[in-house]
C-alpha cells in the first residue's frame, strides 16, 4: 500500500471524535425527551422501533395473518394452537 492510500490518522481520530460527539449528544437529547413526554408516548415509539428491526415471520419468509396463523412460503398454515393445516390436504 501506498503513502497516498493510507488514510492520515489524525483525520480518522477527528472523525471518530466527531462520530463520539454525535453519540453523546444524541442520549443527552433522548434523555430529556424521556423526562418531558409521557411513558406511554415515548415507550410506544420505542416499541414501533423495536418491532421494526425484531420481525419474526419476515425472518423465515412466513407471514402472519390478521387472525393469529402464520402461513409458511410452502403454503402449510400454523395455527396460534400449533395446529397445521396443509392447504393440499396432504
């Protein structure tokens, strides 16, 4: 590698600064949010986030139905008892 390819270390300690100071700033503001709103406002936020990046029938390509079953690509439906219907009858 060459002296022109090596990225300067002061420019990425200053960048890592930076990304350090985004970080603190960011609690600092999502602290005092926490204190002025409601539990109910900010913990439903929370749960929209969390349910966002925590997504189980997206994770095996199933999908979940209004009613409570969760339905596998290959077709076969899972009941919320654990019963399994197989839409062929097989």
């Amino acid at each position: 590698m060459s002296d022109s390819e090596t990225p300067d270390l002061d420019e990425l300690e200053a960048k890592h600064e930076r990304n350090r100071q985004q970080r603190l700033e960011f609690v600092k503001f999502w602290a005092e949010y926490v204190r002025t709103h409601p539990d109910e406002e900010w913990a439903r936020q929370q749960a929209v986030v969390i349910d966002g990046q925590v997504d189980p029938p997206a994770l095996d390509g199933a999908t979940e139905d209004p009613d409570g079953a969760t339905e596998d690509p290959d077709g076969a439906t899972e009941d919320l008892d654990g019963a399994t219907e197989d839409p062929d009858g097989d």
